[in-house]
C-alpha cells in the first residue's frame, strides 16, 4: 500500500514538473496564448484581466472583463497543451478541485 502510495506521488511529481516546463518555455505568439499563459501563473481571471488592461489591450473601445477571459479558456478548438490543461485547471477550480488535475 506503501509502495502504491509513493509510485502515485511519483506519477504527480512528474506530471507537475512537466506542466511547470510547459509554462517556463511558453512563448505567447497571441493575446490569446498571452491570456492562457498568465492564467496557468495566475490561476484568477481577474488578475488576468487587470494585468491584460495594463498592458493596454482592449475589445474594441472597451476593457476585458473577467467573462472575456473564460471564454478565451473555454475555447474549441484548444489552441496547444498548456491550453488544454489551463482549460481542465479552470473547469477543476469552478468545481472547487484541485488545480492541474
């Protein structure tokens, strides 16, 4: 049972290592992977907006708004792997789950 236990937390380690290495060599190309990318750091889609405001992104004349956010979360089609886990982190953190699951 022991040994289970310490083979998943093994299994876990590694599968948060790997997500910590997509996160560090990401290269947002768009507003888009820009927005994924501070929220697999920041995990609030509030902090995303205000950082995406200060950094003078707009839609149209008006300022993101945290449902701008989710939906560029939400999306179909997912843009790349750290989309895809961003979007299961999101989905997980609505639910009141751990996150990166």
């Amino acid at each position: 049972m022991v040994v289970k236990y310490i083979q998943d937390l093994q299994k876990e380690i590694e599968k948060q290592e790997h997500i910590i290495q997509l996160i560090e060599s990401y290269s947002p190309e768009t507003l888009e992977q820009k927005i994924i990318l501070e929220y697999a750091i920041e995990e609030s889609v509030k902090n995303v907006a205000d950082k995406i405001n200060a950094e003078g992104h707009r839609i149209g004349e008006r300022k993101y708004i945290s449902n701008d956010i989710t939906a560029v979360i939400i999306q179909k089609p997912i843009l790349d792997e750290l989309h895809e886990i961003v979007k299961k982190s999101f989905e997980h953190n609505k639910k009141g789950m751990s996150r990166y699951l």
